[in-house]
C-alpha cells in the first residue's frame, strides 16, 4: 500500500479542541488498496478530529453511492451506502494497532495516516448481498429474471404433478395414525 499525503493528518501543530476535515472518495482511492470490486464511486468522508491534551478522538462518517453489480442478475447499479466510526489515538512506548477502536502511537509521533481507517470503514458498509432496487419492487426487466422466473413456475408444477400421483394405499396408511 502506498501512502497518500492528503490522508496525512499533522495533529502535532493543532490547537486544542475540534477540527474539521472533509475527503471526496472515488475509485482511484480503491485502486491504492488494490480493491476493484466498485465499477464507480463518490463518497464524501467527514473525519472530526478532537485533540486532547493526552490522546486524540477522531470521529468518521461517510455517505455516498458505489456503482457495483447484482448479485442475482449481474446488472450494474448506485448502492447508497452510508456509516460512522470513532477512533481514539494514545501515546505509547510501540506502535499498536490491534484493537479496530484504539490506536497507541509513539511518542515521537506528530501525524496519523487516516487511509486505512477511511478504507475498511467504506468497504465494510457494503452489505454481503447486493441486490438491485429493480428485483425489490418487481420493475427491472432482464433476460436474467425472466428465465428465473420460468424456472421457478416449472418447480411448482411438477410439485402439483407429484401430489395427484400419490397411491391410494398411503392414505390407509395415513387414517392410521389419525385413528389414535
């Protein structure tokens, strides 16, 4: 992964108190990761940085759409995705970043790389399952869904088809236990 400068925040020359800061996200932010998953983005990221005078809070939140494929009929359509998370940054001996909410920082430390963070919080508001709108409410038509839905009507007719061939003795068989 290489590192961008403009997701570089210099903390150690802030005031006390809250800053604002405002990222624009499209594909070419996805590609730094090598993550092609998205046929187009555009995301706005606001990132609140509370400095403290022994640790910083950063709070996220992002709200845009990805262009991605359906999962059922391939179709390329705008998922609205949207999300927060809070990250808290301390001072320590070593760098640790095990915990997802915590981040210990050494010392000597004055900037945080907010990349990572702005990455794995977009990516993981994209549900698993990523079904078109159009399938939803019945109004998106493709060669796709009508086969499926042929497929379907067929199940259902040989279910029928199976109920009338059921032999005669199985009913004996049946009044038997209701008998009890």
């Amino acid at each position: 992964m290489k590192k961008t400068k403009e997701f570089l925040i210099p903390f150690i020359g802030l005031k006390l108190g809250k800053h604002h800061f405002e990222y624009q996200i499209n594909n070419s932010f996805f590609e730094i990761f090598d993550y092609n998953e998205y046929q187009d983005s555009n995301i706005k990221v606001n990132v609140v940085l509370e400095k403290k005078s022994t640790l910083l809070e950063l709070s996220f939140k992002h709200k845009g759409i990805v262009n991605v494929p359906c999962d059922l009929t391939s179709e390329d359509f705008d998922l609205p995705v949207k999300g927060k998370m809070k990250l808290i940054v301390r001072f320590g001996e070593n760098f640790n970043n095990d915990n997802e909410e915590l981040l210990i920082l050494p010392h000597g430390e004055f900037e945080i790389d907010i990349a990572q963070y702005i990455y794995e919080m977009i990516v993981l508001s994209v549900p698993l399952r990523r079904v078109h709108p159009g399938v939803k409410d019945g109004s998106l038509k493709t060669e796709v869904l009508t086969k499926l839905n042929e497929l379907i009507v067929k199940e259902e007719k040989k279910e029928n088809k199976q109920e009338e061939n059921i032999d005669p003795r199985w009913d004996k068989l049946k009044q038997l236990l209701t008998d009890k």
